[in-house]
C-alpha cells in the first residue's frame, strides 16, 4: 500500500492505494474519523454493490445505510441528489454523519456533492472503484453534476477526509474502462511525471493485465502528480489548470455525442492527440516527442472512431466553463513530462487541430 | 452609513448599512470587486423589482441580466435553484460572473446557494430588502434551500464578498413583516446586548414610524452582534449556537403550521417565550428578568395566535439539524445581555415550556 497525502489551504487528508482495503474499511476509518457516527451511509451503484458489498460490509459492526445511483452520466443530476438527500433525512442523518461515496466517478461526484449540501456539509470518504476515479476524480475535492446544457455546470470544493483506492477493484472493470481510465496515467505522465511515460510504454502487458502491483505503481503515481498539483493550487487559479490537457476538445466531444459513445479517458485521449498537434505546430514538443507521446496513447487504445465536424467541435468548446470572461484557455505539453497553459489559441488553430484528430479518428492507428 | 467588519477564517467582507445605497450600487460593487465581469446577475423577486428595480439599475452603466424567483417558501427549493442555474448559462454566465441577491431572506439564501454551487462557486453580493434579511440572513455565510422534509435542509456556507442593506427599502415593508424582522434585533439584544435591548424600549415609536436614523441604528447593532459571533465561530461549532435562541420550538412552530401562517420572526418569537419560561425555571434569569423580556417581545407584536399541540411541537423539533447525533440543544438566556447552550433539555421540560408558550398563544397579550 502506498500513501499520498493531500494538503491544500482548506483540507489535509490521505489517499491511500494498494489491495485488501475494502475489507478493511471501518477500522481505517475510524483511524480518521474517530468513533463512527449513528448514522454512517455508503452511496454506490447496484452493480458495485452486487460485487462487492459482502466485501464492504464485511468490517462493519452495524452496516452503514445503502443508497443506490443508478448507473450513467444521466443519473448525475439534481433530482438524483435531491432524492439522496431526502433518503438520507427519512434515515436519520444528521450533521455528525459521514457518507462513504462508494463506486466510480459518477458516484464520488454525486457523493461529494451530496455531502457538500447536506445540511451544509458533512463529513464523507471516497472508495473510488474504477480506474479513472482512483487516479482522477477522487483527489482535489470537485464534486458536482451536470445540468442538461452541460457537464459538471453545477458543484462544490469539498474534500474528503480520505479516500481509499483498492486496486482489487479494478479486477471487475470491463477491458474499454480500464483502458480508459489508464488514459488519466498517461495524461498524467505527460504533464509531470516522465518516469511514469517510461513505466507505461515498457510495462503495458503487466498493467493491461492488470497485476497488482504495477497497478497499484500507476495508479499511486497518477495520485501523486495530482495531488502535487492541487497541494500548490486547490482552486484552479493557475497551475492546477494544466490537469485539463486533453479537456477542451475531450469535452467538446463528449457533448458532440451527448456523452453517449465514448468513455471521458477516451475523449480527453483524443483531446491530448488534438493538443499534441498544437504543441508540435508551436515548436513545444518536437516531431519525435509527439510521435512517443502519440504511440503511448494507442499502445493504451483502441480509441473508439468520431464522426464528428471540426467546426461543430469549435463551437462546443465555447461553452467551456475553464473560459474566464470569455478567453479561451488550452494546456499543451511542454517536451514529455511537462505542461503550460496558453489563452492565445484562435479558432482557427483549434479547428485545424480538430481536424487533425477527427482524420486520424477515421483511420484509427490502432 | 455604518461600516461592519465581518472577519471569519474562510472569508473577510463588509456589511453596510445605511439610506441611499441601492441607488449606488454599481461604484460601490466596483470598488470591492473590481471591474465588472462581462456578466453581471440580479436575481430578486417580481415585487422587490416592481418597487425597487428603477432605483437599482440607476448606477449601472450596462444593466445587469434579472433572474426572478416567486415569492413564498414554496419556491425555496432545488427545483427554482436548478431552473436559475439553467438560466444563468443561457446567458453566458461563467466562473467570473457575480451575482446579486436583491431581495428578502428566500432570495438571499438561494441566490447565495446558487452562487455557491454554479461552476463550483462564483461571487456575490447580498442586497437585503427586509428587515429580516438585513438583520439575518446576509451575514454568516449559510445559504440554502429546504426539503419537502424540513427547512433549510440543503446548502453551503458561502460568503457574500459585500452586504448593502438599505434601510430605506423598509419604507415598504407592510407593518407585520417589519414587526417579525424586529424580533431579530429583540433576539440580538437578549444574548448580546443590553443596550440594544434599552434602545428598543425607549424607542419603539420611533422605530415602528420607520425613522430612517431609528432604523440604522437597530439594524446596524444587529448586524454587529451577529457579524461578533460569527467572527468567532464560522462553522456554528459552539458560540454560534447562541444565535439559535427560539429556534428549537419556532422551527417546530414553523414546521407544525407548514410555513405558512407565521413568518420567521413570529416563529422565533414564540420560541424565545418559550426558552424564557425555561431559564426562568433553571433560574439563569430572574422573574423580573422574564417579565420585561417578555414585555419587549409584545412591544413589537402582535404576534399571531397559535393553535397547536405541545407534544406535537416536540416532536416536530427532533427532526431539528442542529441535533448532532441525537442530542437535543437548546438556547438559554443568561440574564439580558448573554445566552448560553444548554445540551440537557428533556422532551419533558421542553413540552411544557411548549405548553407555557401555548397558552400565551390562545389568550394572546398583545
């Protein structure tokens, strides 16, 4: 097991990732958080729980109360959080409760969100299930969920006060999720961490298939570029924006095909090609670079193909909510393990470098 | 025009209070935020813009996008906070944008709640329209909206980045609001400041005539009690649990009749009879301590006759979200000028304090 601990302005708190520790929850968090509250909840999905609930509960003395999120993206929204909520006072919670947000994504999201609100905030830990939330989505404190006119319009800063990634977990993961998700490692390792690039390109067998310890050496790297980055900026004032490579057209994408056809690590994976094209036509990265950085993210795919139009990606990305005051902010890698954030990119150079992907899109490599 | 400091460790902004400030807004929002953001929001209710929106926009120079929310406890829901956020990014709100709650208490919370949570948080400023809210709800942070379960249920501790509470905008309070929100000030008094409580006795007409000089004083010591305690506990940890006298049982009173025969400071009036039937048994005031209490409370009624059942009311207040864990707290008076929290209040005692309440209730004094 490995520990990464997270220290911003308004939270410390540990990320601790390695195998076994579902089965050992209550004692570790009650390391934390002291002696359990009356009122302990776990949000998960059916699907998670129907795998690993019995795992869950098995350290519990009096089992937490279970409320369920169906799955998908079209379940991260206010009626959701407001059922939940409503659940939560007909069982009795109160503001000493704690809710354990137990599942991938959508779950730590909705669960951080509900957690934020309920009557005003109260205490939660993240057991992120999914690859992508345990490298992503657990560390930084976001929650939030989407309105219809968009993804994660809607949120709060509220961190957890620990979160735990259990890489037996990923065993269950469909091949595309894991795939996937390992996009979040590779995008970490172009913003920060070159030795999690050489790890990545030389371990691919032993990560895809999904042996413990590389994973547990992915994932606690992928944490620990993340946290690096949000222990020097919690609000995404400067620095922390880099985290975003890949999320201007990754995003657009995503709302192209309403969240529908492609996974958020294969969007953002598209994203980082389009972002590679800008890097290299700008002289940040060199033709050799971009083929590396290229190559690592196939040798990760397959990536769904697009059928989308440039022009249409263009316009998506306007509704960005990275766009302050309407500027247009992008990341690009600087060489490999190293990002900056630019506000000069036209729609003209971001239509060309959506092109460029969208033509590679249509003849996947892979 | 007074000037109050409110300075907690997540947030430091200013409360003003005086005559003519909704004409002026716009320098006055400049100076503390800087340029205006390409989006500025007001969101207020059809009445206060009716009377007050002509007054409001004078000092902008682009007039900012008015959002409407309908008056009544009804609408402080999620529903009316996911219908403002919609809006809100039809017209191109961003991160940047600010938004200016212009309105009463229902406005106030869910404009500081909607600010709070729109792409995880952006600014805003409270305007306070009455007495209530000026008094009240624009300082400590708390925003929110309720549950069909019970009030205030849902929110966020969001800070305003400046308060103008206008005093003339009282000028169009009807008698009864103005009534209610001077119950805040009586509560102020009680656990605060004495001379507060002496100004109110020997000045009651003119406070009730609305002098405008009158009314700055009492809104001004109010909001200086309140921003005291709040400077020194943000979170309602303790001290600020103090602010809570008379909620116990007027949240239940407010409960019981479904928001809708009682405003809140006829709530909170009724409860805070009861809390001193309480002290005045446990002798943390006098007799004669209660009697003029009780005196000024009826200076500024009347207050509506009750009918209720006190069994019903304790019950009504279990569900209270400021029970941690099952405790029941409860806020006492400590002679005139000071409170105290007590944790030892037995459904017994608390039943016939409801009981003493009720009967006042039904044979109303005033």
């Amino acid at each position: 097991m490995q520990t990464i601990r997270v220290a911003t302005p308004s939270a410390k708190y540990d990320v601790f990732a390695g195998s076994g520790l579902i089965r050992t929850l209550a004692p570790r968090i009650q390391r934390i958080a002291g002696r359990l509250p009356r009122r302990v909840f776990v949000l998960t999905s059916p699907a998670i729980w129907a795998l690993w609930g019995e795992a869950f509960l098995a350290s519990f003395a009096e089992p937490p109360i279970a409320l369920f999120l169906p799955p998908g993206e079209k379940h991260k929204t206010l009626r959701s959080v407001e059922s939940i909520l409503r659940q939560m006072i007909a069982a009795g919670g109160d503001r000493g409760s704690v809710l354990i947000a137990f599942g991938g994504g959508i779950v730590g999201d909705v669960g951080g969100f509900v957690s934020a609100i309920f009557m005003r905030g109260i205490r939660y830990v993240q057991v992120p299930t999914t690859f992508l939330s345990q490298v992503d989505s657990s560390v930084g404190g976001k929650t939030g969920v989407n309105l219809p006119e968009g993804k994660n319009l809607v949120g709060s800063f509220h961190h957890p006060i620990a979160v735990f990634a259990d890489v037996e977990t990923l065993g269950t993961l469909s091949d595309r999720e894991l795939r996937a998700g390992l996009m979040e490692s590779v995008k970490a390792g172009f913003i920060r961490d070159r030795a999690l690039v050489r790890f990545m390109e030389d371990s691919a067998d032993a990560i895809l298939g999904r042996d413990l310890k590389a994973l547990e050496k992915v994932i606690a790297a992928s944490i620990r570029m993340k946290a690096g980055v949000v222990n020097r900026d919690e609000r995404e004032s400067g620095l922390r924006m880099i985290l975003n490579l890949g999320h201007t057209l990754g995003h657009a994408i995503e709302q192209a095909t309403r969240y529908k056809a492609l996974l958020h690590g294969e969007a953002v994976a598209w994203g980082m090609i389009a972002a590679l094209y800008i890097a290299h036509r700008r002289g940040t990265i060199t033709s050799a670079q971009a083929q590396r950085m290229e190559s690592l993210i196939h040798q990760y795919g397959p990536l769904p193909q697009l059928k989308l139009r440039a022009a249409k990606l263009v316009a998506a990305s306007g509704s960005d909510k990275k766009n302050i005051g309407g500027v247009r902010r992008f990341v690009l890698p600087v060489g490999i393990g190293d990002a900056t954030v630019v506000e000069d990119v036209a729609p003209a150079e971001l239509e060309a470098a959506a092109a460029f992907m969208l033509a590679r899109a249509k003849g996947n490599r892979a």
